[in-house]
C-alpha cells in the first residue's frame, strides 16, 4: 500500500462478496451481503452521470478523470479488464466501509478473520458505522485495543464489477489517480493470507503506472502535489512504525501487567509529540490529523505495517521485464506459486 493510504489501512485488500459464504456471523453475513448489493443497485453508468445537467461540475470532472486513467490503465499499462470503474455510485456518507481493528491490551498483533478466496484478514469491515462501532465494543468490552476506521474504496478482485465510490472522489487529483490504478491492479494477482505481497505488487503497479501518467499526461502542479502527498504519508507511516516498533519491544519485556500499561502510555504520548512536530513542518497541512483524534492504541498500530515492503523487489522484476506489465504481472505469479518464505528471494531473481 501507498503510504499515502495509510490512514485507509484496508484499501483494496478484501473481496467481501466472495467471503460471505464462510462467516458464521448472521449478522455480518446479512449487513455485508446487503451493503455491497445496494451499491451494485444504485449504481449508474457513468455515461449517464456525465449526461445529467444536474451532475456536479466537480464530480463530472473527477469522474471524467477516472475514464482517462481506467482507458489509460487497460490500454496503455496493459492490466485486465473486469469491467470495473464503469458505473458510479453515491454511497451517500464519509466512508464505504468501517472497518475494526483489534488487539490484545498487550500486542500489536491483529486479530484476524478468515474467509476462502480472500483468505485471513486482520479486519472486519461493516457497511453501516453504527454496526461497527457495537462490534467494536464488544470488542472493548473482552479487554481488547480496538480501532474503527473509514474506508474510502475496496476490490471484490474481479468478482463484481466495482463502481467508482463517491468516497473516491473526495480526495486530491494525484491520489484518485493512484487509486484507480491501485485497485485496477489487485485482481491481477492475488494471495491468500499474504497482505505484504499483494499490498506490495499493487503499490508498485501504482507506482509505475504514475510515473508513466505525469510523463505523459501530467502538470508540474499535479506532479508537485503527488510529491508532497508521498512526502508526507513516508513521513507519517516512518512516526508510527517506531512508535509500533517501540510497543513490540516493550511486549516483549517479562514486567508486571501495570508496569507495561504505564510504559505503553508514556511511549503513545511520546508519538502524539513527535506527530505535533512532523505536522510543523507541513505548512498548516492537517490531513493525519483524524487519525490522531481517534487515539493510537495497539490496534490502530498495529494496523500499520510496512506494506510497501517488496515495492523496490517488484520494480526490480519490473525493470528486468522491460517495463512490460503484462510480463511482469506473468513473472511475478511465478513467484507467487512459491511458498510465502521464497517469494522475496524470487522477485530478486533467485
């Protein structure tokens, strides 16, 4: 993932649909399997968007935005079309998604889910915020850290055909554009239980596939803005990876239980500090601010991982297939194939 999509730990990582059939939970089968039907049933053709008069004059522009980087994606960046990104839907609040993160009181290690076809995901994300909140506290209520958070956009991985989300368009040009390439790229490739591999390989198709889009059809205004949104999201992901490499290492430690809960909070003021610090130097930017306003905790924390990891590992293999998507995509399910312990050491080459 982008470091700029941090703060939106789970975009495109689940396809909820193709879970439903495992989950136990009733509730959460029915509030996810009705939330994804009711954005495929509002959803409209963007062609008919564009033809309302009575379309916003911003929305048209982002979503004719969105036409250029999906032709520009399948056509010129060679990735699969699954029909994805050509109806577009209202959701009609903040985020598409809210999904919750939880925690032991003294690890930064997810609980997970597991789904097939999706495989094991550290999340559960609920279509309707009132309904993830109750399960956060319940949550809460068994003693654990618990994290809620909006998410702006998701891939069912190819298995529906995905609207462009009007959560989508509430950001910037620089990051719309990355996104659409991002999640255009998961169905592509895919594999289960291994977040840091699929997170990786599609940052890289962002990354690529950006490059190639301000070489072409870029403004130094839209490459200065992409710039600084990356310099800030490194920023910001470098401050919580210490604070959450600093909480790992205090885990780690045989202390009585109210020893490590002082120390816990001591080091989360200490990154409150160090943010309030890096924000100085933002020119008034208070784009992280949210995510601060929520409270770190082991959940939150642990919700960040280093998941641009293999991204310099597949722009490598990228390189090395002449800067040919399509064979990189082929090369890099080669690797895929193997177990996860050998995958690194197959995008180098070995």
């Amino acid at each position: 993932m982008r470091p700029a999509r941090v703060a939106l730990i789970t975009v495109g990582v689940v396809a909820l649909v193709a879970a439903l059939s495992a989950c136990s939970d009733v509730r959460y089968l029915a509030q996810a399997a009705g939330g994804q039907l009711d954005l495929l049933q509002r959803a409209r053709p963007i062609a008919d968007v564009l033809a309302d008069s009575a379309t916003d004059a911003e929305v048209r522009r982002k979503l004719e935005l969105v036409g250029r980087v999906r032709a520009f994606a399948i056509g010129e960046l060679g990735l699969p079309d699954h029909g994805s990104f050509l109806k577009y839907v209202d959701v009609g609040r903040p985020a598409v998604v809210w999904n919750v993160f939880s925690a032991p009181p003294d690890s930064i290690h997810l609980l997970t889910s597991c789904f097939p076809i999706a495989g094991c995901v550290t999340y559960r994300g609920y279509f309707h915020e009132a309904a993830a909140r109750a399960y956060a506290d319940k949550r809460r209520a068994a003693g654990d850290d618990v994290s809620v958070g909006g998410v702006s956009a998701y891939s069912t991985l190819g298995y529906l055909k995905d609207p462009v989300l009007s959560t989508m368009l509430n950001s910037g040009d620089a990051n719309l554009i990355r996104t659409v390439i991002h999640e255009l790229a998961h169905p592509a490739l895919y594999v289960k239980d291994d977040t840091v591999f699929n997170e990786s390989f599609a940052t890289s198709v962002e990354e690529a596939g950006m490059r190639r889009w301000l070489k072409e059809y870029g403004t130094p205004e839209l490459a200065e803005a992409d710039r600084l949104a990356q310099a800030r999201a490194a920023g910001f992901e470098k401050l919580l990876l210490q604070t959450r490499g600093e909480l790992e290492a205090l885990y780690s430690q045989k202390l009585p239980a109210a020893e490590i809960q002082t120390r816990k909070a001591q080091i989360i003021q200490t990154l409150n500090d160090r943010y309030v610090a890096l924000k100085a130097s933002w020119d008034g930017y208070a784009g992280y601010d949210g995510w601060f306003r929520r409270g770190a905790n082991n959940a939150s924390l642990g919700a960040v991982a280093a998941y641009a990891t293999l991204v310099p590992d597949f722009l490598a293999l990228l390189e090395r297939n002449g800067g040919d998507i399509p064979k990189f995509i082929g090369a890099a399910a080669e690797c895929a194939k193997r177990p996860s312990a050998e995958r690194q050491s197959c995008l180098k080459g070995g």
